[in-house]
C-alpha cells in the first residue's frame, strides 16, 4: 500500500463499531480494553503492545469507544457476568470494569434483517450506515472501524446480500475502513468490489485465525522446508456456545473449513487428503477442541504420523487480535492506505489481498507495514486512495449503482 504523511492523533477518540456486539467476543473486545487500560490485567495475545510496533502511530487503547450492531438484547454487563460463570473473564472483572461495559452497551443499536423486517437491502445499508455515522459524530470519535465478530453465516443465494455483506455496505457508505473477522461473506460479494474500490478505504479479513489454523500455517511450512511428503492431514473440531450451534448448519461449516483447507493447500504446495468435522458441543461453552492427524513420508518411505491438540477459549484467543486489528485499521486510514490490506495476512485463514500464507512470513510483512505506519517507507504494492469523507460519498453513491444488477431480494 502506498500512503500520504500524516502525522499520528495522540488524544484523539477512535471508535470500533463491532457486527455482533453483545456476543462472546465482542463483550471481552470491550471487557478486555477496559481491564488493560485499567492496569488490572496485562495486554497479553496483543501483537500490537510488542516492541515491533512501538512509534507505529496507533490508537491509544485508552482511546477507543465501542459501538456496534446485534439482534439479541442481552445487555453487556449481564453477557459478561455469563462469561466470568464460564470461566472465559476473571471473577469479578465485570463489576470492576461494568461502567465501561454498560457505556458501550448504550451505544449498540437493533441489527437485522429481522424476521418480519420489510426493509429492502438498500433501506437496510442506509439505517446501518446512519447507526455507524451517528455514533462517529456523538462520541467525538476521528473515525471509527467497524469491525464483522458476529456468528459464521452460510454462503449466500446467488444474486442475494447477506446480512454480513449488508453491514460491510453499510460501512463503506458510512465512510470507515472494515476488517472482516469471520468468514462470512462481507465485502467478497460480487455487488460490492466496485463500490469497495471506489470507497478509497482500508480493508481486511477474512476469518480470524486463533487456533488450529494458526498451527496449521506454522506446521505446514516445516514440512515442505523440510522436504517430508505429507500425505494426509485430518482434523475434528469440538466446540460449543454461539459458534457452535452457528456451525452446526453445515454450508456454515463448509464456509469455515474452506480457510483451513486454503492453508494447507498454499503451504504444502498442493492440496491433499483429509477433511475437516466440525461438531457442536454445547457443554463446552466457548472453549473448544481441535485436533489434527498427519500421516507423512520420510527417508526411504519411511512412514510417520503427527498429532496435535489445541484446547483454548475461542474469545480469549480472539479479543486482542480484534483489538490489534482495529488499531492498525485506523492507523492505515489516518495514513491515507486504501484498498485490500495483504499485510494483515497475519491475523487471517482467508487474508485479502497478495501475501504469503506461512506465519513466520506473513509475521515479517507485518512487521515491515508497522514500518510503513510510522513513515519508514513510503510505498509498496497497492493502490492510495482519499479516505474519510471522500471516501464516504465515493461508497455512498456507488454501492447503490452496484445493487442495480439484480443484487436485491
């Protein structure tokens, strides 16, 4: 990406508006600001706290607002009481962090299409839109994120807008750089690539990578650097809460399998045998269990086996990369970046964009974008665009021309 100068906003308020505001993840995005703003907890699994990025420009943690949309009504402090019951927060945190929790909770506004809703796609995008410009304006924020954590949806009818892909319209037409965290739809619905590019706006996604995948791209690689022939990679998932049951329908499971599969592929070279289940295990809450089998061949065809096993709170896991993501989000539209943001691969199975697929790789393009952010170098592939309200009408007036092809329902 290539970037105009622009010094970083110290003091300035930067708003995160997240899809799926009131569930498992977004509640300890908020929770989880609040306790390390606070000093009560340290900023652990946050790449952006490191010492590589030091001097990048990015939002101060005590900085950032929460907004966001949801069609459940929990509110956050209830949500996290649930959470500390489940051992995903730390007993008590909620109460001591509960101002903040109820501030971001005032501002998460009814999402949708809701059963009976008689909206069209383009009243959606525009009620959305207002939501996420309204919240802009009356926090005082210099620009916000809006940033897609709600649950995996199936792939979308052909010619049809899915709710996740009306919210990243919505944000577009809002003017804010969108970071899609799940592999949902999002910006990849064709009705949405010109408006995107003509948004002049940051972007990144798709569907974060927080545990078997994350050891998949760092194991894959070792076994072609070391020349040792895999010949079949399986894998189950156990998992419970909202994800679960959202994976339970299995065209949203195929959407999420497909990321870990593209891993595999990219990293050994070719694709090769092996599934993905995953299954729905309500007792485990949001913790959750993946474990793969490796069958491979050594000197001599000598035959081998690996097995791993990632247990882990699938929040915990997510929360400061949502949090790292829109801080560098920010940070690349305060410089002026516009278009897919490859350099992020870091944080995705499905990245957007050009870049490798290996960790230790995409880790060293992350390294060299926190050096573009604080002016180290002045260019790279990629495209610069305006960004804040030239962005916003650029996306305001395209989006609609691109739904004139039929994308409606």
């Amino acid at each position: 990406m290539s970037a105009s100068p622009s010094a970083p906003s110290h003091g300035s308020r930067t708003g995160v508006w997240l899809i799926g505001a009131r569930g498992s993840v977004a509640t300890t995005v908020v929770a989880g600001c609040a306790a390390v703003t606070a000093g009560l907890h340290p900023a652990t699994g946050m790449v952006t706290e490191t010492p590589d990025f030091a001097g990048a420009g990015l939002p101060a943690l005590p900085s950032l607002v929460f907004g966001g949309h949801d069609t459940v009504d929990c509110p956050l402090p209830k949500r996290a009481e649930a959470l500390a019951d489940g051992g995903v927060l730390p007993h008590g945190l909620p109460s001591a962090v509960g101002a903040e929790l109820a501030a971001a909770d005032r501002e998460i506004r009814p999402g949708g299409p809701l059963p009976g809703d008689t909206r069209d796609e383009r009243e959606l995008i525009a009620a959305f839109a207002a939501d996420i410009t309204d919240f802009t304006r009356r926090t005082g924020a210099e620009r916000t994120v809006v940033v897609n954590v709600a649950s995996t949806e199936p792939a979308p009818a052909e010619g049809v807008l899915p709710a996740s892909s009306l919210y990243a319209a919505a944000a577009l037409r809002a003017g804010c750089p969108y970071v899609n965290f799940t592999p949902s739809t999002g910006l990849h619905h064709p009705a949405l690539a010109a408006p995107a590019e003509a948004s002049g706006l940051p972007y990144a996604g798709r569907d974060g990578k927080t545990g078997q995948t994350l050891l998949r791209s760092v194991l894959g690689p070792m076994f072609a650097q070391r020349a040792l022939a895999v010949r079949a990679w399986s894998g189950t998932n156990l998992l419970g809460g909202g994800d679960g049951a959202a994976l339970a329908d299995p065209a949203a499971a195929a959407a999420k399998n497909a990321g870990k599969e593209r891993v595999l592929a990219d990293t050994l070279g070719a694709p090769v045998e092996g599934e993905v289940h995953i299954d729905d295990v309500p007792a485990l809450g949001d913790w959750k269990t993946a474990w793969d089998h490796i069958a491979f061949d050594g000197f001599l065809g000598a035959r081998m086996f690996l097995q791993t096993t990632w247990q882990g709170c699938d929040s915990s896991l997510a929360a400061p990369l949502v949090l790292d993501l829109a801080r560098l989000a920010a940070r690349a539209h305060e410089r002026g970046l516009s278009g897919p943001l490859g350099e992020l691969g870091f944080f995705f199975k499905d990245p957007v964009g050009e870049g490798p697929s290996s960790l230790a790789e995409q880790y060293a393009e992350l390294k060299r974008f926190a050096g573009r952010l604080r002016g180290e170098e002045a260019g790279s592939a990629g495209s610069a665009g305006s960004a804040g309200s030239a962005g916003a009408s650029a996306a305001a007036g395209s989006d609609g021309g691109a739904l004139e092809g039929g994308a409606g329902r």
